[in-house]
C-alpha cells in the first residue's frame, strides 16, 4: 500500500478499489472479531473465570482506557498515516481476539482485553474520521446507514453460524475465537495489498483541536459516551444473570438486532438527511429514555424475559439514529480538524467509561435497577442538549444561541 491517489483522482479506479469500498470492507471486517467477542464474553467469563457484577464491571473498565487515551492517536498520526493506522489497528483487535480464549482468568482477560481494545478504540477513531473525509456531506447519512448495514449484515452471518453450530459441533470458545480473529486478518491483508493509499484534499492538522464552538458536540459525546456503557456492560450481563441465557440464545437475541439493523439503518440515514440531526437525536434520547426506564421496571416490578428482550432490540433500533452525531460534527467542523477532533472526541466520550463500569458494578450488587434508573437519567440530560441543535448547522450557526450571539456583530 505504497501508491498515494489523490481523493479526486480515486473516481477513476475500478469500483472494487475506490475509498468507498475500503470502508466498506473495513466496516465488515471490524465486527467479525468485535461482535463474536461480545456476544460470548458473558458467558465465557461466568464460565471460566466465575465473573460476577463487579468483576464484569472492572474488565469493561479495563476495555474502556484506550478509548480515553484516544487523543494519543493524533501523536501516532505524526509517523502514520490515517489509513495505514486503521489496518493496523483492525490487524491488532483481529490477534488479540484470536487468542481471547487462550487467558481464562482475570488477569489474563484483563491484559488481552487491553490490547484488543487499544485495536478497537484507535481503528473506530480513525475509521470515524476517514468517513467524514471521504463521503460528501450531501452523501454522508445515507452511507453512514449503509456501512451500519453492512457492519450488521457481517455480524448476522458470524451470530447465525454461532447459533446454527454451537450446539450442533460442540463449538468451544477457543475455535469460535481463532476463527472470527482470522477472518478479520485476512480482510486485513487483502485491504493492505489492494487498495492505494487516498490522499484527503484537506489535509488533517496533527495536533489537538479544542475549539469553543464545538463544546455541544462535546458535551453530546459525553453524555453518549457515558449512556451507552450502561447498556454494552450491563444489559447483554443481566440477559445471562437473571434470566440464565446461553451463548446460542444470547446470539439469537444479537441475530435479532441485525436484521432489524440491516433493514433500518439505510432508512435512518435518509431520516437524519431529512429531518435533521437535532430531530433524529431527539427521537433517538426519548426512546432510551423509556427503554432505560423500562429495565429498570424488570428489576422493580419482575417484568419477565420476554419484555427484557423486546427492549434489547429497541436499543439497538434508537442507538443507530447516534450517526446524526456524526453528520452534525461534520457540518460544523473545519476540514482540517475532522481528524484530531474525532480523536478528541473519542477521549471525551471514554471519560465516563473509565470510571462508570467498576463503579456501577458495585451499585448492581445493591440494586440492577437503579442502573438502568440513572442510564434513563442521563438520556434526559442528552435531550436537553439536543435541543439546542439548528436545523441547518454550519460553521458559524453550531448551536441555536450561535446566531443570536452573534447578531450584534453584523
């Protein structure tokens, strides 16, 4: 991967080794590895190292540190290109989950952890920035919904061969593992040796970006950030712990998700170009809200499996109107802070993530349902900002106080 192809220039290439198809490619391969993991870390941990709330809780903190430490990216940016980083990155997550199950103990889990999550939170921070790069923002919510689909659609055939084999051939986490990792490897090198390496019209600054227009951009990444830890730790855990799900039901459940994913997301998409982000970020808090509030329901009232199921799949459904987010940032943002901005961004959407896991982990040794009652919480606190957002944001008109501040001016 050594030719350098200006962005403009990419049009020409065949289709198959345009930038739009390296994203793609990257958006499948990401999952194969990140995905089986998920879906059998539960039960892999009750299993072999006899987990329990707090100790799911420390590991999830554990995983969540190099995303805090994201804004580390932009140094690495010095000595690598955005690209060339991604692969890496994919190529580090797709070896440590390889070997996931080769550590069955704490210590183990949390050290190979790490390094899997170092691959994870720099491929999604980079990856995240490519995308902004590359697609238009006339294109970007379209598309967007349709690398969700294709992330899904890679997801759905690693959870429908989990379900259909586990049982069947006695699966052990060991082959599920080695193979997933494998296959995220391969797609890997063949992204390395195919594809030229693009070349943005804009070139990316290599320093931090901390710019006081984007603060509701910030504040929205926090509050994201710190929301959707509550549901990734402890909602696909409370599936096992209360209701005794196994790894083949557990990925039904996930199998779910994606079809309904694979269906909606390029409709989100078209949502968001529609509407606007401000009313799909809207819609998208209000629905957390009541899920959240309805797990907590669960735990307070004993509603049953079936009710906590059906919620699993809204979540998903409502987090993935989150790419309004990112077509926000990209209609406000400067060209050349697309890159560090995103690492920044990834930072402040960990803060919470380092501390809320194990700390939580603990408050759900008390009462499970006082979790979900805070998640509820901070979806209202996210509301609230979403709010502030135009119709139309620009540089310039970031917020709807933007253009009243600056009115004296003119």
């Amino acid at each position: 991967m050594t030719r350098l192809v200006p962005l403009a220039e990419a049009r020409d290439l065949p289709l198959w080794r345009r930038p739009v198809a390296l994203l793609f490619l990257m958006a499948i391969a990401m999952p194969l590895s990140f995905a089986t993991w998920s879906a059998l870390l539960n039960n892999f941990v009750r299993e072999a190292a006899q987990f329990d709330g707090s100790d799911i809780g420390w590991l999830h903190t554990v995983r969540e540190i190099p995303g805090f430490l994201a804004f580390l990216v932009v140094f690495v940016l010095l000595v690598m290109r955005e690209q060339v980083l991604a692969l890496v990155a994919l190529a580090l997550l797709a070896v440590t989950t390889a070997v996931t199950a080769w550590f069955p103990s704490m210590g183990g889990l949390l050290t190979v952890t790490l390094l899997s999550s170092i691959g994870f939170h720099y491929y999604e921070t980079v990856n995240q920035s490519l995308q902004l790069q590359w697609l238009t923002k006339e294109r970007a919510p379209q598309m967007l919904g349709w690398l969700l689909a294709a992330a899904s659609g890679a997801t759905l055939v690693a959870y429908g061969v989990i379900v259909l084999t586990w049982r069947a051939f006695e699966l052990s986490y060991n082959s599920v593992y080695l193979v997933s990792g494998g296959l995220t490897l391969a797609i890997v090198v063949y992204c390395a040796l195919a594809f030229p390496q693009f070349q943005s019209p804009n070139p990316q600054r290599k320093q931090l970006v901390l710019r006081r227009r984007y603060w509701l951009y910030y504040a929205l990444q926090f509050m994201s950030g710190a929301r959707r830890q509550i549901f990734v730790v402890f909602a696909g855990f409370m599936m096992v712990e209360r209701f005794g799900f196994e790894v083949d039901e557990v990925t039904a459940l996930f199998l779910i998700n994606l079809v309904a994913n694979m269906a909606l997301a390029p409709l989100l998409g078209r949502v968001v170009h529609r509407f606007g982000e401000g009313r799909a970020l809207l819609v998208e808090y209000a629905g957390l809200m009541a899920i959240f509030l309805a797990y907590g329901g669960i735990y307070w009232f004993g509603w049953g499996v079936v009710l906590a199921s059906v919620l699993y799949v809204l979540d998903h459904i409502f987090f993935a109107l989150a790419l309004a987010l990112k077509t926000y940032f990209q209609k406000i943002a400067d060209p050349g802070d697309i890159a560090p901005t995103a690492a920044v961004a990834f930072t402040i959407n960990h803060i919470a993530a380092v501390f809320l896991p194990f700390a939580l982990g603990y408050l759900w040794l008390v009462s499970p349902g006082a979790v979900f009652g805070l998640a509820a919480a901070m979806a209202g606190v996210s509301f609230l900002l979403a709010l502030m957002i135009p119709r139309h944001p620009v540089p310039g008109n970031e917020t709807i106080f933007s253009a009243r501040l600056a009115a004296p001016a003119e």
